[in-house]
C-alpha cells in the first residue's frame, strides 16, 4: 500500500504569493525525485456543523489561512529515499530559508500514515 506525508499549517494570507512560490518549487523536486503526488490544498469550506473542525483544530489567528498538505509515495521505504534527495537539492535549502519561511514552523503539524484503503 502507499504511503501520505500529510501536513497542516496556518500561512498568513499577506504571505500566501511566498508560500505557493515555495511550494511549486518543492512539489516540482518531490516529483522529480519519484513521489507519485503533491498537493497544496487551502481551507475553503470549513465552518463544518460536525465533528472537529480544521479552524477548531488549527485555530488560525485573523489574517491566517488553514493550508493542508500531502505528498503520496510508493511506501515508506521509498517516502524516506525520496526525502533524503530532497532533502541534499540545492533547490530546496535556496527556497525554504528557515529563518525566513511564510509560516510559523512551529505551529505546523505533521505526519506519515499507512494507507489502509485505497480505490
């Protein structure tokens, strides 16, 4: 089964041009280096009547959007050969600054997950 590193992070609207930039340079280097998918995906529907919502979870501070994140890999095995080429890519260390990022690191969550269902 495949394997999703999923990811939920708040990115302040003023720096959302910064963001996608960023994250079309990511996305192309992760598809270079064999993830099946990519995607950024920004909150458009979530005031929902039930459950937990993403504003409850994430509680964004005014001003911020909700963006959520995935990147679809063979497996984990491969998951973890693709980051770490991603991860040595002069392309990523030149476009994610990390003392210069659209976004509090801090208040990002993250994950890897077993698909268990897949159509």
């Amino acid at each position: 089964m495949t394997y999703v590193d999923g990811f939920v992070l708040l990115v302040p609207k003023k720096n959302m041009a910064a963001y996608t930039k960023m994250s079309r340079v990511a996305g192309k280097v992760w598809k270079e280096y064999g993830a099946l998918d990519y995607r950024e995906c920004v909150g458009d529907d979530l005031n929902v009547p039930f459950g937990r919502s993403f504003i409850k979870l994430a509680k964004p501070k005014p001003g911020e959007v909700v963006v959520f994140s995935y990147i679809l890999y063979k497996s984990r095995a491969q998951r973890d050969k693709v980051n770490a080429k991603v991860m040595k890519d002069p392309r990523i260390a030149k476009s994610c600054d990390p003392k210069n990022m659209p976004f509090d690191v801090k208040r990002m969550s993250m994950g890897g997950f077993k698909t268990f269902v897949s159509f």
